[in-house]
C-alpha cells in the first residue's frame, strides 16, 4: 500500500491558509437556465474568499455566467453577474404581494412563456408560420436571442477574456454531427456567437453559426463536462467546484407533473456520477503506470519503447469538490424557467452558502493517497425555502 502524504497548498496573495489550494482552481458549470443563479453564489463566496478561477467550463448558462466571469476583470465580475441577474427578473405588471411563494414562481413562468425574459430571450415571430415551416436553421425556434446578444455585449470585455489569465470553456454540439465540441480560449479567440451557441437549447432557442457550422447547447449531449478537465493535456493538480443545478436523485414521482419533473432532472443532470467514476478509475490508471515505471530498471525506464508507454502515466492529483443545489420548496419541472426575484434570490443565497461552508471545511488538505488521482469532495445540499427577499443580489459588506 502506498503511504499517505500531504500536497503542499498554493496560497494566492490575500487567500488566508484555511482556503489555500492544490492547485489551479476550476469552475464546472452545468446548463439548467434561472438555476444558473446558484453558480452566480458559488462564485461570490469564492471571490470574497480572494480565490478566482484559473479555468471556467461551462455549458448553457454555465457558458453565459462563465463568460462574465472570464470577460471582466475579478474586480467587476460579481457586479456583472449582478447586473445579469437582475436583468432577467421579469418586469410584472400586477402585485404578487399578499399571494403563496407557491404561486410567484407560477405566475414568474407563465409570463416567461408568454413573454420571454428581459435582456435574454423573447418570441421569435417566425415561430408563428408552424412547425412545418421552412424558416431555415437560424429560424427555427420558439424564442429569439438577439436581446442577449444586446445585453452580454454591454457586460463582456472580450480583450479580456481572451488574454489568458482566466481560460474559459465552452460546451457545443454540431447541430448536423451531434458531436460535442468545446470552444477554448486556450486554443482560439472566443466571440459572442461562441457563447450563444453554447446556450442555444431547441427548440426554444435557434441554433448558432460559428465557422460555417451550426451549433446548439452542449446541455444536450454532455451538461457537466467534467471530462473537458480530466483529458486537458498538460494535466495539473487541481481544485475542481462542479456545480451542478440538477438533482440525479428524487422521490418516486406520483402524478404526471411530478414525472415530467423528475424525468428532466435526470436528463440534465448527465450521468455526472457515472462520467466521474470512469475517470476516477482512468486517473487510477495512470497513476499506476507511474509507480510501475519507478519500479522499472534505470536502463529499461529509458528506452524508447518504455518510455512511449510510460507517457501514459500522470502524478497530478485533482480534488472535485461537487456543489449540488438543493431544491426549492415548490418547484416543478418548469423550475429552470423560475425567473422571478424570490427564486433568483433563493439560488443564489444558496449557492454562496454552500460554497462558504465547504471552504470553511478546505477538504482538500487532508491527507491524500498517491495513487488516487482524483479525490472527490461531496457537499450535501441543504433544503432552501424560496426568500421574500433580494440581499443575494444585493453588495455584501466587505
């Protein structure tokens, strides 16, 4: 049995040693549209904790939070999530005073149907011709995106999410291969239309062009794209928050509605467990080949055959701390649509106190076996009861 050690912290500049990490730090952000509201309290108990991210991966919404996380520099980032987020409350014309939280995000999801959302989506007229209309690609959905267009433009400063010092990731599929792909900052400069096509979910939103081919939310082949991490080449120790905003567990459903409910929280929540254990056991591997290439001869290690297969191996540790947000009291399965003030508020005090609380708890300094590459981190998600109140959104006292 190899012998437990301790990996040595990196302690970013103001980061006390309680937060300190292995690492570089990554964010994984799973698609699941007004849910997105808890990777918005992820991220401020990290910044407020003076730890940003070195690489942010995101699908969907994940894509779109990533992008004014990555686009902005760390000191305006929480500002524009904040201007994001309560853009996108719905500007109602009646009271909801005196009626059940019940009936907020009820009434928040009939308005969104009918309306769309302000600075993010609105009815796309050409829906209007039926379903057999010839519209062509860039036509065919039920909602437009050119308000988000209009808005992220304001918020994103693409010189700065293409210099390098946050890298971002973006999850896509080819509407006409249904491969996935991701759109790297690493690797090319990334615009508007890459973000777009990320969170272009069909049939509500249409699918985007970029570089001749059309694209649609990576949501619907892989929404927590954790593999994008664990086959980076280089690989580096790391701290990995995945955030994820669907529930791969839930009660038996008893009524139609609550099926069309639990069934959707499957589906997005992406087999995230099983994508995970596969590359826990990959990282296993490697590792092992690792050992076995210390225990080989000086002479053999250094051949050229060995040292082509000992390049298989990896030493890097990556700690995944998995953020699962609980549900709401009231929810249903139109629940990533709940747009209203007191779900965003909900979510996102959610988010921020689930994060304080495991960086309070800093698992990853606890003593690691080599061999294990990838340690996983569970954070049980608490219940959360719908707020009256909008303090999440709201600038915290420094």
């Amino acid at each position: 049995m190899a012998s437990v050690r301790k990996r040595r912290p990196r302690s970013p500049q103001g980061v006390d040693s309680s937060t300190a990490l292995p690492g570089q730090v990554v964010l994984v952000l799973q698609g699941g549209g007004a849910l997105g509201a808890y990777h918005a309290g992820v991220y401020q108990a990290l910044h407020e904790s003076k730890i940003e991210p070195d690489w942010v991966i995101g699908t969907s919404i994940g894509a779109i939070n990533g992008a004014l996380i990555a686009g902005n520099p760390a000191g305006n980032r929480l500002d524009r999530l904040r201007a994001f987020w309560q853009g996108v409350q719905p500007q109602q014309g009646f009271s909801l005073l005196g009626m059940p939280r019940s009936m907020h995000s009820t009434l928040g999801q009939l308005v969104t149907m009918m309306q769309g959302v302000p600075q993010f989506f609105a009815p796309n007229p050409m829906a209007l011709f039926g379903l057999h209309a010839q519209v062509g690609t860039a036509n065919a959905a039920l909602y437009t995106t050119a308000p988000l267009r209009q808005s992220l433009a304001g918020m994103l400063n693409f010189d700065c999410l293409n210099a390098g010092s946050t890298r971002l990731s973006l999850g896509a599929v080819n509407t006409r291969s249904g491969e996935m792909t991701y759109f790297d900052s690493r690797e090319q400069a990334l615009g508007m239309d890459h973000i777009l096509a990320s969170g272009a979910l069909p049939p509500a939103f249409p699918a985007v062009r970029v570089d001749g081919d059309y694209y649609w939310d990576g949501g619907i082949y892989s929404n927590t794209p954790m593999e994008a991490v664990l086959d980076d080449r280089p690989r580096r120790d790391s701290v990995i928050f995945t955030v994820d905003v669907w529930n791969p567990e839930g009660v038996l459903p008893q009524s139609l509605w609550q099926v069309a409910e639990r069934s959707k929280d499957i589906q997005f929540a992406s087999r995230a467990r099983s994508h995970l254990a596969r590359q826990r056991q990959i990282h296993h591997l490697r590792h092992v080949i690792s050992e076995l290439a210390n225990a080989l001869p000086e002479k053999l290690r250094d051949s050229e055959k060995i040292r082509d297969l000992t390049s298989w191996g990896c030493r890097t540790t990556m700690h995944v701390v998995r953020l699962q947000a609980a549900a709401i009291d009231g929810e249903d399965h139109m629940k990533d649509i709940d747009f209203t003030a007191t779900g965003i508020a909900a979510r996102w005090q959610a988010g921020y106190d689930d994060t304080r609380a495991v960086l309070d708890r800093a698992p990853w300094n606890q003593p690691v076996d080599p061999i294990e590459g990838v340690v996983v981190h569970d954070v049980a998600p608490r219940a959360v009861a719908p707020s009256t109140r909008s303090d999440s959104l709201e600038r915290r006292p420094k």
